[in-house]
C-alpha cells in the first residue's frame, strides 16, 4: 500500500492529498422514493415532469435540482464552484448541458454511460488533489422514461419488458469534493469527514454479449476488471473493503461478477452490494433485475453509502459505477454491448 | 503571467510541468486530403467506409488507426500509454467505444462536441502535470457520413444545405503527452520540443441561436468567453500569442468572434485562424462556411500547427476547439444550440 507515486499499479492512483467530499445530493422520482432507500434521499420529485415539457427537460431540472441542493448543503455558492465535470446517458449530454448551463460554472463533460459517477468523481478527485480546483462538483443523473426512449422503446408503445431488463432510475445526484473539510474539527465527534483515497480507472471490456435487454450480463465483466485490478494494484484482499459496491447489475449481473471474482481468488460474496438490487423491492416494484442508471449509483452513493461512512458504520468503500457502451445504432447494426466501470476508493477519517 | 498557484484566473490552469507533445496523428478522408492541409496528413484513405461496414464503423476504423500511428510515431508500444482521454460526436460515444477498446488501455470518456480535442488535451495535461500518468493519450473523430446521419439527414435523402453550414471533417487526430520529451537534446538543433503550457476551460454560452444549419454564430460566444477569459486570466493581449486559433467556426463565425472581441477590446484579427476556415479550398470544394467536427480541429492541430511550432515559425499558440451542444432531439423540440469552447496554451520551447 505505501507508495510515493500517486500511481499504483496498472490502473490505479493514490491521492497524495485525499479530496473531501464535503456534500453530497440526491434528488429521486417517485418510484425510487416508494423504494427502500426513499427515505434517505434529499428531494422526491412526484411529477415525472419535474414541472418541465418533455423528459428531456425534466432531467435536466432534476440535475440542476441535484446541483442546487449540493451547492446549499456545502453552504457555498455557486461561484465557489471551480469547475464541474458531468454528463448523463442521452445522446450528446442533452440533459447535463441544458441542466446546468445556467449556472456557468466552466464544465468538463464526460461520458461513461451508468459508470460515469465513477469517472466524474475520479476527474474531479484529480483536479482537488493535483491543485486544480479547490471545489470542484461531480454530478450525473437519469431518467426513466427519457431512458426508454433513448435506448429501448418509447413508454407509450407499452412494450413488454423482459425479466432481465433493469429498470433505469429517475435521479440525480451530485458531490461537492474540496481539498479540506472545513466542518472537520467540530464534525470529528460525531460524524467521520469522507474523502476520495484513490481510483481504479477503467477499460472497456467487451465479452461479446448482445442482448441490450441483459445488461448486468454485458456489464459484470467490465466489474470484475476493474475490481480485480484495484485489489491488484494495492496487494489487498477484498475485506479490506467493508463494502464493495457496484452501480447496476442488478441480480444477473451480481452473480455473474462473484463467480468471475471466484475464477481470480477473490471471495467478494461477504461484502458486496449492487445499488441496483438496492434501489426497489423485488417483489413489490416489479423492476425485474434491479435499478440502472447513471443516476442509479450515484444517488445511493450520495443518500445512502457516505452517510454510513460518515457514521462510521463502515470505514472503507469501494465504489464501481458500472457502464454499458451501446447506442441504438450501435445495437442495431449488430454490434455487442461492451461495458466500462470505474472504481472510486472511499473513506471515513 | 507569474504565479505559484496552477489556478490562474476565474478559469485557468498554468502547468507546473508543463506536458510535452511528443507525437500526434492526423487521419483524413479523401475529401480532405484534396484540401489546402492534403499534403500534411500522415494518412488519406480514399474508401470513406476505411474498410468497415457502417458510417460508425468507418470512423471507429480511422480512430483506431489515429491512436496506432500515434502510438508508433513516438516510438512506444501500446502497453506504455498509462490512460486514454477521448470521444468524438456519436451519440454514446460509440465510435470511441468501438474504436479504441482492442488497445485495452484505461478510459475516460469526454464528449463536448467538436471542442472535444480541447477537452481531452486539457484533462490529458492535468493528469501528465499532476504525476497521474507519465503518457497520455488525447484523441478524437469525426466523420462526415456519420455525423450527416446523426445530426441532420443521411446522405442518401440527397438533402441540399444550406450556405451557412459546414461541412463535418471525416479525420481523427491524436497527441500523445508525456511529462518528458526523451528526444529533447537530439531534436533541439532542428526541431522545438512543443508543449502545453495551460488551458483555460469552457463554459457553456447560450445566446439562444437556433439554427442547427449555422453552427459557426452558435459556437462563436462560447469561443469569445473562452479567449476572453484566457486573456483577462493571464493578463496578456492577443498578440502574446502567435496565433489563436479555433476549431470550427468557419467563415460566419470568424466574422462574429472578431466583433465580439472587438467589444471587450481585443483585436485578434491580426493573429487568428480557424481550422474550419483553413481545411477546404472555399471555391472548388463546395464546403460552404468551412469544416467543421472533432476531427477538423484535431488533424489541423497535429498536421499543421504543430509542426509549426516544432520548426519555431510560431512560438506560442491558443488552441481553441469550439463545440455546439446540440442533439436532434434537443433541436427537434425547440431547444437553442448552445456552445462550449476549450483553450489550450502550446508552445514551442
């Protein structure tokens, strides 16, 4: 684990200055608030519009909403802000640039399809840590049914979805990560200040699955590479973790990625967790495989995994949002559906 | 111009250690290759489908062969390239996705529109500065075909264009950074060592333009913010740059970014350029207000400004990829195009 370099093995980086996260948002949809974690988000929107005109707009409300809440929960203001790093699954980041361009914060936008919490966090953590920004914000969201009708089919055609789809989460979240947690010292009794220690940044990894409706299938492997490769990197075992956490595999994908780890020797079963299988109960929500989504990882990271930490439940996460790289065209010229996932080592003090 | 901090400014970053260019790659279609820049490319292929079976193949294919020639212009194996910052214009960026994922090196995905060479050299640098990774690859693509069939009609509609659009640039360019330049002393007779020195990044401008067949009066604020913003942050005049140069904003928008500059008292039509503007013969190509596409800016910047500022024609350069936010979705319900432009300070040592 000691190690000078802020590189660490093959993929992975250790920061010399680990970034706090000093805030964190998370704004859901109605059906996610109606789920096992509804009680721990920020904000549950009842209007699938979030007040706006068409899904599109309606999450770039809900991601502007994530920003707001974040920006107010850090007690800074917006032009605290240095640069924000964000993106979403629509075509051309539909919903991050009309979502906060008004705030006119200078924006690295970034695409990961569902892992890109992951990779905004590690963006952003770099910047703190190099000495970039002092306050840089990670943001992501999606939305259900502007989801439907980006990758699959539109909800009014009532398509029948098959048992291993997932169902794509309404929800944005976003994290404000500083280079010092200025509420540390009167915090420290009671609530453990939460920082960035490293990344695992990730490669496609492409198993040749095809099936768009699986895509805890198409994405496991990109998980088992890059959680392999970050317990590599740093000579440890997975209980070093008290959780390793990935973004939206859902039931398929969870044991797909447990046996793939089995095949490398390591035993993840003990103290693993899907925010997909998270987010809905099965039996009641009828969302088939679990929760997807950019928004999907992000707002249980945000509503749900740093505040354990914060209350020193756990020590130690390793969280992967985990990404399917496909695009309709993609899908139907008969390409596969390769997957990508980024590991964001997180800590309580 | 001193300062301690890498901060510089609302939006700047100076690097501590400034990144050298140690190779870059320029593919072209054959259109292009019939442009005033023909002769510099490293490679035109005449096939536009470059051996594959779909537009988004075609340009996954060019992408490919950008990263390879790159790769073996600095002399390095693949294995040596520590992290990939790319995308291009596709929606869920597949022909990055596609293109790069054989080479297996860790991804970050970028989309801003054809800012994105700006992008991806910027977080690029950030990362060889910081001690991130000792080589990183920067790159992107466009295709003409594929970006006709994304953003406004396939090629087989036959559609006619209006005077005021561009013409998509079918290259893929990149640049590899290293945090040193091993062939320093040997080279520096007759060649300068080139590197990024700084970048000042974009924020989104929205002057409400909608005319998705005039991208050059959308992108044209976002780049005048950003060249603003470089200029104040650095407290330099236009001329402490040889040239500045955008990516994109063809023969419209050069005119509109010199009258807005001209209001906040900068003269830059002395020293400026635009990659679209220089990419086709105006007269016999047919391309109307010049190229435009991630890849315009790109093979420009690898083909031609660098190389100049290798043989100490030019000393120092403002590079500035502009990128217009927009998809058909967005246009199609009545959304405004708004723009983001990425500066990049290089200079020959």
């Amino acid at each position: 684990m000691e190690n000078n370099s802020k590189m660490c093995g093959k993929q992975s980086l250790l920061f010399a200055n680990p970034p706090y996260i000093i805030a964190g948002s998370s704004i859901a949809g109605k059906k996610e608030g109606e789920g096992p974690l509804g009680r721990y988000f920020d904000q549950v929107e009842e209007d699938p519009m979030f007040g706006g005109d068409t899904w599109e707009d309606a999450e770039s409300r809900m991601m502007r909403r994530a920003a707001d809440a974040a920006i107010e929960k850090a007690g800074l203001k917006k032009d605290d802000i240095r640069y924000m790093v964000g993106g979403d699954l629509l075509g051309q980041l539909i919903a991050t640039s009309f979502g906060i361009m008004d705030l006119e914060i200078p924006l690295f936008g970034v695409y990961g399809a569902c892992s890109t919490m992951g990779e905004s966090i590690a963006i952003g953590s770099v910047l703190v840590d190099g000495g970039y920004g002092d306050k840089v914000m990670a943001i992501t969201s999606s939305h259900f049914a502007g989801a439907e009708k980006q990758f699959r089919f539109p909800l009014a055609y009532g398509s029948q979805r098959p048992l291993a789809t997932s169902w794509t989460v309404t929800g944005s979240g976003a994290v404000i990560l500083d280079k010092d947690d200025n509420r540390k010292e009167e915090l420290q009794e009671k609530e453990a200040p939460v920082c960035v220690k490293g990344v695992t940044v990730g490669r496609i990894v492409d198993y040749g699955v095809k099936d768009s409706m699986n895509m805890g299938a198409c994405m496991a492997p990109s998980a088992y590479k890059t959680i392999a490769a970050n317990l590599n990197d740093l000579g440890v075992k997975p209980e070093y973790y008290d959780k390793i956490i990935t973004g939206d595999l859902g039931y398929i994908g969870k044991d797909i990625l447990i046996d793939l780890l089995k095949q490398e020797g390591y035993d993840i079963s003990k103290n693993y967790m899907d925010c997909g299988i998270e987010m809905f109960d099965k039996d009641t929500q009828d969302t088939h495989s679990g929760g997807s989504g950019c928004g999907c990882s992000a707002i249980t990271l945000t509503s749900y995994v740093i505040p354990k930490l914060r209350r020193r439940e756990w020590k130690r996460v390793l969280f992967v949002p985990t990404g399917a790289l496909l695009s309709t065209v993609s899908f139907n010229e008969g390409n596969s559906v390769p997957g990508i996932a980024h590991g964001v080592m997180i800590e309580g003090m």
